[in-house]
C-alpha cells in the first residue's frame, strides 16, 4: 500500500496522538491501526527527485508487502521548506517515522538537540559497517555512535551543458575548462550568440554555485580549510573568488530568483541556456526526459575543480520518540541493502553508497561519478550539510541572498566571514 499523508492525515494525527499518550502501536493494543505505516520525510516530492523515491520505495514495498510507505514530502530543492517543516514537527514533538538528513555537519544539529537515535548497535547487528566507505561512515558519527544510513553519494561540482547551443556559439561541444577565466571567455561567446550562459535558480543554488567557485579558486585544501577555521574568509583568496562569482552571476538569467533548480536545469535541456552548475540529481531530469548523455547534454567538472569530487550524501534517521520504531528498521534495512541502494541510485542520478550495490548498468554519466568518487580527493559540500551546520548555512544563504539584490561584494566578504567566526566554532 502506498499513500501519502495528505490522503491520511487523520491516521497519521491518530498515531501522533498515540505516540504522545505513550498508547504506540508496539503489541498493547493502543494503536494497532497505525502501526504498519511508515512515514518517510524527504524533499523529494516532484519530478526527476520523486522517481527516485519511488524507485526505493518499490523495493521497500517487495521487501515489506506488510508496511505502508507514507509519503511524507516537502518539495522545495534542497530542503530549502522542508527542513523548517521539520524543526517545527521535532520542536513540537510530532517525527516522522524517518526523515532525510545530510551526512556530516548537519547530521550532527539533529544528534546535538537530541531528536535521533544512535544506530551503532543496528550497524553491529546487521554487519552495516563493512558496507560504507570509512570516511562516508566517520561523517554519520559523533563521539563514536553511528546516526544514520547513507542511502547515496552525490556530486555538486558538475557543469551541464548543452552541446548544440555550444556549437551555436562556435564552442567545441565537448571542450572542457582548465580554469574560470578560460571559462569566462566562453561564456562570452554564448551571450554574444544571444542566449543564456550559465543558469541559476534561486538563492540556495546560488549557494551551490559559490562554493564551487571557492574550491576552482582556493584548491581543495584552503577550501577544506573554511570549515575549520584554517582558512582566513577575510583573506584575499576569498575576495578573489568572490570577484569572480560576482562575474559569474552576470552571465545567469534575470529571472533566478522565481526558479528552482528543475527550472534552471531545464533551461539547459531545452536549449535556452549553455550551461549550469548542480549536484548530478541533474543527471535524473536529464534521463527521465531520454536525453542522451554526450549528444543532448554533456558534462565536466567545474572549472578549476577537476581531480576532486565535491560530495554530500543524503542518509536516513530514527527519530527520538518516532512513531514506529519497527517500521523505520525496516526502511533503514532497504536503504542500506544492495538492492534498494541500486534501483534508488540508478534513477536518482547518484552512486550508491553500499559498496556491494553494482553500478555496471547505470548511465554513462554516472560511469564518470563512480571513477571520480573513487580515484579523485574527496570535500564536503557546503549547501549541501556536509560542511557546516543548518544553523550557519542559513547565515551564508541570507548573506548570498542579499548580494543578489546588492551586488556588494566587500559586504558579501564581510557577511561571509562573520557568519564563519559565530559558528565555525560551535
Ligand atoms: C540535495 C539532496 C539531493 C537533492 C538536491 C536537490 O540537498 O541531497 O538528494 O534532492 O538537494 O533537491
């Protein structure tokens, strides 16, 4: 059975209720009814991101035909709604079964204000910690307990590009860029042939972007550096970054701030635009509409970052005082399995983060993905929670926001390095 919690609203307020008597569905009788359903929080709620949920959630339902997935989605990319809906339903004591949460930084918010569970003795249990990489593992961790199941790894700093608007503008369709200033002319050639160079979406993406720009401009271990203090925000480095993300903001489209990334990548696909930066999710919208890679679309890693994979991964919680604690092992067992791992990560555009998953019939892009995870160094991306914390990336947003409208890159500097010195710390 599937359903969605808009259509069982009153189930679900029922087992909130429940839950909160102490009269959970756990064999006393209370809340039988509710017990067999699983709410699963995500921001996967439309399009290319949606057919990848219900690619893992088929597997759930083959492997559980006794549970209910109920589809608990907040659209918005990047959590950019979702994770306010989700602090309020914590704060007020109303989880979800399991909810989505970046590995690293942000994964530690939810573990310092208490609202999940550790996992280690699952992970002992059912072997789990042979089946992650260790240094995927050491990001799910806080003073030595594991906190969730990687379901993915994704990829931030790929360019997609569209080969025929390329062409149009007398670029090689498949050249790539050793650096932002080579890329800077060619950006030049497509506003010269009238259509968008590089397209954004709204703030988050905007987000996306810089920290791109940061690890082209600053190398992987200044970059690395932001996040622990090491790297001086207020140093001339950054200013230069900063200058020429101010520069790559000038050849985006007008309209970005009314746009979420499916929007901005879309103006790739339908060749109104040359190129954008995203996370490889782009990879899903690019198959779900049977574009073929290296003839409709093309991709490289942005300029000045090739040999490092800018990484995140999404992975899934045990929420403190959740619903049904029966139900979330049992969406926790297919998201660590082979098999869930598999059909989820061939149609999310991601690797799978299980080791023993196969890849060898995932897409050609995907082929690239898999040799860069595991030949080129690894970093943690910023707008993506694997950096910095929930808390300081709405500082960094708001900054990158105001700057959009403003277009101050010396208060951006500012606005940037105290929003490092408040919570680099903490
Ligand atoms: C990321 C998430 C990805 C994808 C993307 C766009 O934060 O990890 O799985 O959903 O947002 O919404």
């Amino acid at each position: 059975m599937r359903v969605t919690r808009g259509t069982t609203g009153a189930a679900v307020a029922a087992s909130v209720l429940l839950a909160l008597t102490g009269c959970g569905g756990d064999g006393d009788g209370g809340g039988a009814a509710a017990s067999d359903e699983i709410e699963v929080f995500t921001w996967w709620a439309e399009g290319s991101e949606k057919e990848g949920l219900d690619a893992l959630v088929a597997v759930f339902e083959q492997q559980h035909p006794d549970l209910a997935f109920v589809n608990g989605a907040v659209a918005g990319g990047a959590g950019s709604d979702a994770k306010n809906v989700l602090a309020s339903r914590l704060q007020t004591n109303d989880p979800p079964a399991t909810f989505q949460a970046h590995a690293g930084a942000e994964l530690t918010d939810y573990i310092d204000q208490a609202q999940i569970e550790g996992l280690s003795a699952m992970y002992e249990e059912k072997g789990w910690t042979d089946l992650f990489p260790e240094g995927l593992l050491e990001r799910l961790e806080h003073e030595g307990e594991i906190y969730s199941v990687p379901s993915n790894i994704h990829r931030a700093n790929v360019v997609w590009a569209n080969p025929a608007v390329l062409e149009e503008a007398g670029l090689e369709p498949d050249a790539t860029y050793g650096s932002l200033d080579e890329w800077f002319t060619a950006l030049d050639k497509v506003d010269a042939a009238g259509k968008i160079p590089l397209s954004v979406a709204t703030d988050w993406t905007q987000v996306h972007l810089l920290e791109t720009v940061l690890l082209a401009d600053l190398g992987a271990e200044a970059y690395n550096g932001l996040w622990d203090g090491s790297t001086d925000w207020s140093g001339p480095e950054v200013k230069g970054a900063l200058e020429n993300y101010a520069k790559l903001i000038d050849y985006t489209n007008s309209d970005r701030q009314s746009l979420d990334w499916p929007d901005a990548t879309q103006l790739v696909i339908d060749g109104q635009a040359a190129f954008n930066v995203m996370g490889d999710w782009a990879e899903a919208a690019f198959a779900t509409q049977d574009k073929k890679f290296g003839t409709d679309y093309v991709t490289f890693p942005v300029p000045g970052t090739d040999g490092v994979f800018d990484f995140l991964a999404d992975s899934f919680t045990m929420p403190v005082n959740g619903p049904n604690p029966e139900g979330t092992e049992a969406w926790l067992d297919t998201v660590a399995s082979a098999e869930g791992q598999e059909a989820f990560n061939k149609a999310k555009g991601s690797i799978p983060a299980n080791v023993e998953a196969k890849t060898d019939d995932f897409g050609a892009y995907q082929q690239t993905a898999v040799e860069s995870w595991s030949n080129d160094e690894i970093v943690s991306s910023l707008a993506h929670g694997a950096a910095a914390s929930v808390s300081w990336l709405t500082d960094v947003t708001a900054a990158v926001s105001k700057f959009g409208s403003q277009r101050d890159v010396a208060g951006l500097q500012q606005a940037l390095a105290s929003a490092a010195e408040k919570h680099a710390a903490e």
